[in-house]
C-alpha cells in the first residue's frame, strides 16, 4: 500500500486570494480606462496604430498618452485577473494551486509595495501570502490517505479509495 498526500480541500485562504486577485485586476482593466476616458478619445480619434510608444515623453501630452496605457494596457491588470480566475478555477475543482506560485506573487508584491510603499499596490503581497497559506495543510497531524492515480487526478476520492480500519479484507 502506497501512501500520498492529504487529498486537495478546497481552501477558504486559497478562494480568498482567487477573488482579492479578480476585484484587483478588475479595477485595472475596466475602472482605470474609465478613469482616463477623455485621453482613451484622444487615442480613437488619432488612430490606434503606433499611438504609444516606448520613447521617453517630451512633452505633456506623450506622458499623459504613456501613463494612460502604462495605467491600462500596459499594466499587471490583465494577468492579474487571470491569475485570479485560474486560482478560483483551482479552488472551485478542489485543485491545489501550488505554495511556489503564491512565493513568486508574494516576492513579486514585496519588491512593488518598497518601491512603491503609498499604492494600492499592498494587495499583491496579501495574494501570495494567502495562497502560501491556502497550500498547506488544514491542521498539523491530519492523517494522510491513500489514494489511487485515477481518483487523484479527478481530485477527490471514492469511498472505495479509503481502507476501513478493522476490517479484515477476505482472510
């Protein structure tokens, strides 16, 4: 009999983390454009091909454009959000979204907030920190159960997958 791990829970941090990375990526991608609407004209009524670029600004209106797409397209809004929604696809499907991932978002969050300490930029490290939270064990000691691949790979386990204790098995 082969021992693994514990089988994936769905984990309240883990959710949490799911949905704290949604409303943030959210408000990145449809509130900031929102916010800078009289410039996103400026950009439809120009055209936009090569609207933005890379050269550093020379005059009020080139920063203003590389801000606005800095604050939109350019920004982590988008893969943000779609982190949030693969973590809450996870957490939904009882999948373990791996502590490795939520050490590289916390990482990441702890370089923007001392680089930018005065951002809503806080939230970045409170994702990874609850998806660290979310992989591990709900309480220590909890009795590992065996499980079989094919039960595993569906994440959750059938009482046939669970051997009784007492029960001689045909002796």
């Amino acid at each position: 009999m082969t021992l693994a791990h514990t089988p994936p829970s769905k984990s309240p941090l883990t959710t949490a983390a799911g949905w704290i990375a949604v409303a943030f990526g959210t408000v990145h991608v449809v509130v900031a454009p929102l916010d800078t609407s009289a410039t996103w004209k400026e950009v439809w009524a120009a055209g936009w091909w090569n609207t933005f670029t890379l050269d550093p600004p020379t005059t009020f209106g080139q920063a203003e454009l590389s801000s606005v797409f800095w604050t939109t397209l350019g920004s982590f809004g988008v893969p943000i959000l779609a982190l949030g929604c693969h973590i809450l696809w996870s957490a939904h499907r009882h999948q373990r979204v791996p502590g490795r991932l939520g050490w590289l978002v916390l990482l990441w969050g702890v370089a923007f907030v001392t680089a930018l300490p005065a951002s809503p930029g806080w939230t970045i490290p409170v994702i990874g920190a609850l998806v660290i939270a979310g992989d591990r064990p709900r309480r220590p000691g909890r009795p590992v159960v065996p499980t079989t691949p094919a039960r595993e790979d569906r994440g959750r386990l059938d009482v046939a997958d669970v051997p009784r204790q007492g029960v001689s098995r045909g002796r």
